[in-house]
C-alpha cells in the first residue's frame, strides 16, 4: 500500500491520454545531462530551418535509430544525421530505462523508443502550435523530459485555435502522453530569462517516442 500510494502521489492527470510526473527525472539529473553531452559531441544541436524557410529558434539533435528532422523539403525522420552523414548516437541506456518507467507509471507498459528528439531553448526560443504526426503508428504513446529553466507549455485541442491550457514544465518533470490526447496540438512559449544551476539560462526536452 505504501508503495501503491509512492508510486501515485505527485501524478497530475491533464487528459484521458496524458499524464505530469512532476521531478520523476530529478535523480538522474547529472547522468541525464552528461548523457546529452556525450551525444552533441557526436550530431551537435543545429537550428534547423523549416518547410518554409524559417530557421527554428528551438536548436536540435536526436539519438536513437530514427531521427526528426526538417529542411526545405520537409519534415520526417531520418536514420541518418544530414549534418555529419552518419547514423544518431545510440539512445543512452539511462534515457531507455527513465523513458520506460515514466510510460509505465502512466499506464503504458513496454514502452520502447526508437527516437530520441533532443530541444534545447535559449532565452527566447519557442515553439509554436503543431501535432506529433510524423511517426507511423498514432496509438504509442510519447514520453516528454524537461531540465533546465522553466518553460510554459500549451495543451490544446484537435484543431490549432482550439483554446489551449498552459502547463508548467520544471526542471526534472515528465509528461507521458498518448492515446486520445495523442494529436492535440501543444507549443512551448517563449523561454523567460531564467537561471538554473546545471544548465544556465537553458531548457533541455528530451522527446521519445516509436516513431517507425
Ligand atoms: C518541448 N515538446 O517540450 C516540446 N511533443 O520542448 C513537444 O513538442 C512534445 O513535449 C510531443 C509530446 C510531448 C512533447
Ligand atoms: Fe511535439
């Protein structure tokens, strides 16, 4: 009982698919952020530029078998880095295991990424109002890490002007969300200037999801 009850205080539900986890990240903060390191060393973050021809304030890189991207000719998911033409570093076996039990504590079990899509925010940078619609199969849920500064996040409907909710994602928070709430459109608003003492004035978001 004690367990069952540890094991659920601090879940904030936000729809039928969708579940906070606030701080579920916390005790694995230095490895999660030495574990980033490792990765840009290998795909460095780039600010990518859109269908359109804007460069995203939001810079990225990604591990795992696919990667997201976007270019001129669109978005998708990629095995190979266009940056430095080889595969996306392996996903670190302390994001896999993190991204499991967060989905499992949220009711899906089994979770098993093949995309890691890595978003790291200056002062500044947003994300403004879209769907996850890129990856194959709509009914695997999507697992979402934030560290560093605090950022306001937008949980709308099923259509852009929908009114949307603003959540607060803190340094360590997970947010697990799926199955009908999957295609709601979500953004981050622009990052206040802010300070936190392993990442500056950066936010970090860690994004799995099974995306092939
Ligand atoms: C971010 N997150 O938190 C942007 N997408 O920086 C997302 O776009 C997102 O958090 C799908 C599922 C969860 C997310
Ligand atoms: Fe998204």
């Amino acid at each position: 009982m004690d367990l069952f009850i540890a094991s659920n205080i601090g879940q904030q539900r936000l729809g039928p698919g969708s579940v906070l986890l606030p701080g579920l990240a916390l005790a694995n903060e230095r490895a999660l952020l030495a574990a980033v390191k490792a990765i840009e060393a290998e795909s460095p973050f780039r600010n990518m530029v859109t269908p359109g021809g804007f460069e995203m304030s939001v810079a990225m890189t990604n591990c795992g078998h696919l990667g997201w991207v976007t270019d001129r000719s669109g978005y998708r998911y990629d095995t190979v880095d266009p940056m430095t033409c080889k595969p996306w570093p392996v996903i670190p076996s302390v994001f896999l295991e993190l991204a499991a039990s967060a989905a499992l504590a949220a009711g899906f079990a089994a979770f098993s990424p093949d995309a890691c899509l890595i978003n790291r925010y200056e002062t500044g940078a947003r994300m403004s109002l879209h769907q996850d619609k890129n990856e194959i199969d709509f009914s695997q849920s999507i697992v979402s890490v934030s560290l560093g500064v605090p950022a306001i996040f937008q949980f709308g409907g099923f259509k852009r002007t929908d009114k949307t909710q603003r959540i607060l994602l803190s340094h360590g928070d997970v947010l697990v969300w799926g199955g009908p709430d999957r295609m709601r459109y979500h953004g981050i608003l622009p990052l206040k200037q802010n300070h936190h003492p392993l990442l500056d004035s950066q936010r970090l978001n860690l994004t799995f999801r099974k995306a092939g």
